[in-house]
C-alpha cells in the first residue's frame, strides 16, 4: 500500500514537473537579452575588448611560458618554434625539435617509463591540438608535415596480446609490441587520424581526416579508410622542399636593403 502511494505521488509530481516547471525552466534557459539598436555599439566594442584580451593573454602565455618551458625540456631545438600550451608528458622523453614549428594547443607526448624513447620533430611541422604520441622506442617526423587536431601516433601496442588474466597495467609491452613510425617529408595528415607502431609514410603523402593507418604507405599518395587503402596517386612537386637553413637565408635576403 505505501509502495502504491509512493509510486502515484511520484507519478503526480512527474505530471506537475511536465506541464508545469519544464516549459518555464526552458524558456529561462535559453531566454538571452537582446541589444536594442542603441547599445549595439558597446557590446560590440566589449566583444572586440574580449578578443583582444584573450589574444593578448595567449601571445603571452605562448612567448613567456609555454614555449621557454618546453624548448628547456627537449634535448635539441632549432629556432622560431611557438607553443600554445606546455605538452603533457607522462614519463621522460627526449624530444629533439627542428625549426619552423607550430604547435596548436596542447599536445601529448605518452613516453615508456623503460628504455629510451625519442620523439624527433622536422622542420616546418605544424601539430593540431590534441595531437597525442605513444611512444617505447622512436617516431620520427619528417620536414613540413602536418598533423591535423586529435590524431593518435603510436610505436607500441602499450601491452602484450597476452595476459588477460592481469590488469592491462601490468601486462608490459614486449620488444614485438614495439615498431618506429616515421613520417617522411611532406605527409599531411588530417584531422583525427591515427597510426600505429612500425608504420613508415611516405613523403608527400596525404593521409584522409580519420584514417587508421596499420601498414606502411608509399610516397605521393593519397589514403583514407579504416584500414586506411590508397584511393588515388598525388603529383610529386617539380623542385624540392627548401630547408631551414635555406630559409633564413631568404628571409635575411629580403629584409637586407
């Protein structure tokens, strides 16, 4: 009997909750003033204020912070190298870094607490927010590659196929769990993309937003699927990519009067 009472008073109270307080609490919510004609200006005015604030605040935290932290922590860096925010590192890694990179957000180097993982960055490379490496041995990046947001690059499985009978934490990956992945000059890859341990790219191959790359791919390709399969041949270039040192030498060319 109580249980019938306490089923129709929930019932009743789920009926008022329907007609009654969901239809006000959805006017309130998505319910915004309006800016009449007159203060039009000012909130455009404050929207410019705010974005020139929070660019502000990003050019410094980027120039004064995130970029002097992690040039400090790789082994060797080249010049003209902007951060936006400090990578997240989970165990020691050495990171050798080029020239000429860009890296958009905040990025994830995973590192193997055992052995000796190397993460080596080209010149020119642009890497998308959200980028995230694992890495046991060594992935290479080759000059002017371009890794598009939230894609996943990864030379270890992480664990052994075996062990179901552990926690995945202490099934530790073996030597065959564990394969280099590079990425030759030239590979764009686009958003969302992920590449598995022994994968070798080719230069100027362009990888399609969400791929999941399991095999090697040959150069001045175009991939995309799951398994990522070449669907068409791009065209090589005519001349080669300059180098960094190259340049600088141009642009010190054109400032010279």
């Amino acid at each position: 009997m109580v249980e019938e009472r306490k089923k129709h008073g929930a019932s009743s109270f789920e009926r008022l909750l329907t007609r009654f307080v969901r239809p006000v609490a959805r006017n309130v919510m998505y319910r915004a003033f309006t800016p009449p004609k007159a203060l039009r200006p000012v909130y455009a005015a404050a929207f410019d204020a705010q974005f020139v604030a929070r660019e502000a605040w990003e050019m410094a935290h980027r120039a004064l912070v995130a970029t002097p932290m992690f040039l400090a922590r790789c082994a060797v860096h080249g010049e003209r190298i902007a951060v936006d925010r400090v990578p997240y590192m989970t165990a020691p890694c050495r990171v050798e870094l080029g020239s000429d990179i860009r890296i958009s957000g905040q990025i994830t180097i995973s590192a193997s607490s055992r052995g000796a993982p190397c993460l080596q960055i080209g010149d020119g490379v642009f890497l998308g927010h959200g980028t995230s490496f694992a890495i046991a041995n060594r992935v290479t990046i080759g000059n002017f590659v371009s890794i598009g947001a939230h894609s996943y690059i990864a030379d270890t499985d992480g664990h052994r196929k075996s062990g179901g009978d552990r926690p995945i934490w202490e099934v530790l990956a073996t030597e065959d769990d564990i394969a280099p992945v590079v990425l030759e000059d030239g590979v764009q890859v686009g958003r969302g993309c992920t590449i598995l341990k022994g994968v070798r790219i080719g230069a100027r191959t362009v990888v399609g937003a969400g791929s999941v790359v399991r095999s090697s791919v040959p150069c001045d390709a175009v991939v995309m699927g799951n398994p990522a399969r070449v669907v068409s041949r791009a065209v090589p270039q005519a001349t080669p990519m300059p180098t960094a040192d190259e340049r600088a030498n141009e642009t010190r060319e054109k400032a010279t009067p």
